[in-house]
C-alpha cells in the first residue's frame, strides 16, 4: 500500500461536507415545493437513511481502531487501516452526519418540536455524539501520523458509546416520554 494513498484525501472533506449540504438543502426544497404537506414524511425517510449510514460508520470507525492499534506502524496492514480509515470518515461519515443535522432541524421546525422536552435531549445526545464523531474524525489524524496512543482495550470501552447515544435518541423520538 503506498504512503500516498494513505495521505492523500480521496476529495477535499470540507468540499464533501459542502456537496451533501447543498444537494439535501435542494432536494428538501424541491420536495416541499412539489409535495407541500406530505414531503415530512418523505424528508423523515431521507433522515432515518442518513442516520443508518452515520451510526453504521460511528459503529465501525471505533472498531478498525481496535485492530489499527494493534497493527505495527508502518506496516502494510497498518497503511491498509489508514486507507479505510480516511475514506469511511470522507465518504460515509461526514456528508450522512451533516444531511441528518440538516433535515432533523428542519422537521424538528416544521412540527414544532422546538418547544418539547423530549427533543431538548435529543438535541443535547445529538450533540454528544458529533462531538463524538469529532474525536474520531481527529483519531483518524492521529493515526495516519501513527501518533495514536489509546490502548486497544480503551477504544473496546469508547466503542460502546455512539451505540448508547444511539439507543437513548431512538427511545426519546419513538416514546417521547415528556
Ligand atoms: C442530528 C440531529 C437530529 C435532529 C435535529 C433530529 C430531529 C428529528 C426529528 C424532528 C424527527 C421527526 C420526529 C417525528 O416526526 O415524530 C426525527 C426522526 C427520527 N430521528 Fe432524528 N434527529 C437528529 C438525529 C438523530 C439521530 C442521531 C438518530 C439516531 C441515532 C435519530 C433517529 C431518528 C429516528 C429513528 C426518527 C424517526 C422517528 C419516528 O418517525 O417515529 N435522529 N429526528
């Protein structure tokens, strides 16, 4: 695996970020000006697929790090981790997470949930998992440095945690218990 493909992003992420951003902001304008009322139900469709594909990358991002910190730096198994690594974050991670905050303060506006408790903590255990995401997202940097010095048992433990923020979002939006 050469060092190259390891360094070099696969596209800028911020312009990445940027495309995500403006395709969700035309396409939930098209859908609200082609379906009125019923686009809701299509912009919850869009946000509950973003979600998947976020949570799917916060899942296995944790656990490519347990193996990487194992893996001697330098090696070609340790290069190959920073090629799935990077390319997880860009091309998955980033653009899903953007689209979900995107949409969901949209419906959150639409249905006004602004002023319910229950969509308080979800806002607060949202924030909590992108400053998750954030950490990861500065992990990734550290490892392609091979400057990563958390124990393959910690990030055992840090694995858990999108899975909890995940679980606890979830109930409040399903049960809307308060
Ligand atoms: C990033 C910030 C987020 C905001 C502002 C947000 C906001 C919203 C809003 C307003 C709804 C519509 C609720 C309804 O119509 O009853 C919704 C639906 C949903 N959200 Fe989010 N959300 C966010 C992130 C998340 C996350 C991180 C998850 C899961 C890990 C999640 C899972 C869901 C699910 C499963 C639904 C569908 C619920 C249903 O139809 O009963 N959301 N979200």
């Amino acid at each position: 695996m050469s060092a190259d493909l390891a360094t070099k992003p696969a596209s800028s992420p911020a312009r990445r970020a940027a495309v995500a951003l403006g395709v969700t902001v035309a396409a939930t304008a098209g859908a609200i000006f082609a379906l009125g009322d019923a686009a809701y139900l299509w912009v919850k469709a869009v946000h509950v697929m973003a979600i998947i594909a976020w949570m799917a990358g916060m899942l296995y991002l944790p656990r490519l790090f347990i193996y990487h910190a194992e893996a001697k730096p330098g090696s070609e198994t340790s290069e190959t981790f920073k090629v799935m690594e990077r390319r997880l974050l860009e091309i998955i991670i980033n653009p899903s997470m953007v689209i979900a905050w995107v949409l969901g303060l949209w419906l959150g506006w639409k249905a006004g949930f602004f002023s319910a408790g229950w969509f308080h903590l979800k806002l607060v255990l949202a924030l909590a998992l992108s400053g998750v995401h954030g950490y990861l997202s500065a992990s990734v940097r550290r490892f392609r440095e091979d400057r990563n010095t958390v124990s393959t048992r910690t990030w055992r433990i840090l694995n858990e945690v999108p899975a909890l923020l995940m679980a606890g979002i979830v109930i409040l939006v399903i049960v809307k218990p308060f």
